[in-house]
C-alpha cells in the first residue's frame, strides 16, 4: 500500500492518526504535549472529518483534572474520546484512569512522557509520568520514534474498542514528540478499515442511556466489590492477543513487521501455567476418584459379608435338657 511522504514532529503524528476516531477531544495544554491539541483544534476548526464522517468536538477545560473528568463522562455517553497530556497533567488524571478502566471504558489518552516535578521542575527527562499510572488498569502502548508514532497510535484506539479497556498511548517527550522526520502517513479510509465497527456498536449501546438504564457508581461492600475486579481479569489476559491482532493487521496494510516485545515470554508463561492448571486439576481428580473407588469397594466387601451372613446354616445353640435325679419319698 503507497502511502504519502510528510515532514512533521511526533507529537503532530499522534494527532493525525488519533483525529481519525476521535469524536470528542477534550483537552488542557502542557508541554510536551501542547502540540497534539493544537493540530486536533487546528483541523477541527478547519473543518477535517474524522472516519465517521464528522468534525471532532474540541473542549478545553481548566486543567488536566477536568479534562480526565470530561473524558470519563463524554465516554460513559457513548463518543470516542481522546486527550493529550504529559508529566503532572498525567498525574491529574489518575482518579478518573481507575473510574474509565473500572467502566471498561476505551478511552486513548496520548501522553508525551516526561519527568515529574520532584526537588526541581523538569521538561524533559523520563517515563515516571506513565509509570506512576501502572496500577490504574489502563492498558499501556510505547512508541520510539515519528513513524512509529503514525503506525501503531491506531492500535492503541483500536484494541481500546475490541479490549474495552482505555490505553496510555506514549512516547519521548522531545525526543520522539519534538522530533522532526520525514515519515509515511496514513489514509484515513485505511484507518477505517483497521476498526472493528461492530466494537464501536458494542461500546455506544453500553453507553448510559434513558431508553435502556443501567445501574453504575454504586457503593459495594467487600464480597460484591472483589468479585467485580476479578471479574475483569479476562479481559486484561486477552488484551494481549487483541494488540497483536492489530499490529498484525497493521503489518499486513504497511509491510511492518511490528510486534509486542516479551509477548512471546508471556505466551510460554500463560501456556505454561494452562499446563500446571491442567495437571493440578487432572491429579485431584484422580485422587478424588481414588476415592471414590477405595469407597465402591469397601461398600460392596461390606455387602458381599452381610450376604455370606445371611446363607450361612444356623448353628444350634439349645443345650440339652438335664435328667432331673430320682427321689424316693421315705413312709414312715
């Protein structure tokens, strides 16, 4: 597939590739990621459609803060929706990470990492804005340079919507975002054709809705509360293979040949632990049916003793009647 030559920094790339399933942005500016919005309000305003056909709602909120907490309510009505963060903004977004990934809610939020503020403020740096997120069950992708930024970006929206789960899509900040290559884009009608329309379907009827209500936000006591996250455990196992699906998917329309890296450690290891749940499950039921027939068989040695009870000849346990001595009564 020919794809167009175009000259432009990484952060510009995310935004080309995320513009397409994007129908709401909602967005605060921090650097490095200042420039994702930018393009995204930019084109809007220029009237560029996304792949439904529709201009893409931009909302800048007050911080980062509002921006997660409009993302989490634009995605519960049931709109794709995308934000652009980095470092202490990624930060105020945590809150609302728990609540999208609880919902199962697949929303992208494309981060351009870069260093937290500790003793001194920092812009540039390392991954400790993303990795303070690991524990919020958003799904994580990493791209390390411009084109791969363009080509696997659509992944993460993509295995959001068959995963339902949300995705930090991230990259270098400055040194992937502000880098400036001359890479192959993507044609949204190709992009089209990477999504799973009918997970698109899925996630608006799972949207809340006065015609079909549903319940969520609840307060759950512990018995309720643990079997709900360990009722999500499923879809964390599968998301893996989604991501490989599409990447293959990817790789088929570009000629790449990207893949996850570990997945195939991770693949030995979940096959692995099939194979001892396996033979741990076949060894108690052998010993259960051990059990099973020791019981049989002492139940039928105990009715084959009672039927040899039952034929055996009475034994005669009468004594003989004793001669009783003869007496002679003395006249007088």
């Amino acid at each position: 597939m020919a794809r167009k030559m175009k000259t432009m920094d990484g952060n510009q790339a995310a935004a080309h590739a995320s513009y397409a399933y994007t129908e709401v942005a909602a967005i605060y500016p921090i650097t490095p990621s200042s420039v994702m919005p930018e393009h995204v309000d930019e084109w809007a305003t220029e009237g560029r459609k996304n792949i439904f056909g529709q201009t893409v709602q931009v909302t800048e909120m007050q911080s980062e803060a509002g921006a997660a907490g409009a993302v989490h309510g634009s995605l519960s009505a049931g709109a794709l929706t995308t934000t652009f963060t980095a470092s202490q903004g990624l930060l105020l977004m945590i809150p609302n990470l728990y609540k999208v990934a609880g919902e199962q809610l697949p929303g992208v939020f494309n981060v351009s990492a870069r260093a937290l503020a500790s003793h001194a403020l920092n812009i540039f740096g390392d991954h400790s804005d993303v990795y303070a997120c690991r524990q919020t069950g958003a799904a994580m992708l990493c791209e390390s340079s411009v084109q791969e930024v363009m080509d696997l970006t659509p992944v993460a929206h993509c295995a959001a919507l068959k995963g339902k789960l949300p995705f930090i899509n991230f990259f270098d900040g400055f040194r992937t975002s502000h880098e400036i290559q001359k890479i192959e884009t993507w044609d949204y009608e190709d992009l089209k054709d990477l999504v799973d329309m009918d997970a698109i379907d899925a996630f608006r009827n799972h949207a809340l809705n006065p015609n079909h209500p549903c319940q969520r936000g609840s307060a759950q006591n512990p018995d309720i509360f643990f079997q709900a996250r360990e009722a999500c455990n499923p879809f964390y196992d599968a998301l893996p293979g989604i991501v490989q699906k599409y990447m293959d998917k990817v790789n088929e329309k570009i000629g790449t040949d990207y893949k996850q890296s570990g997945l195939a450690a991770l693949k030995a290891k979940q096959d692995e632990e099939k194979k001892a749940e396996a033979k741990a499950r076949l060894e108690a039921e052998k010993k259960i049916n051990e059990v099973k027939a020791k019981a049989l068989a002492e139940k039928k040695a105990a009715e084959a003793a009672e039927k040899a009870a039952a034929e055996a000849p009475a034994e005669e346990t009468a004594a003989p009647a004793e001669e009783a001595p003869a007496t002679e009564a003395a006249a007088e």
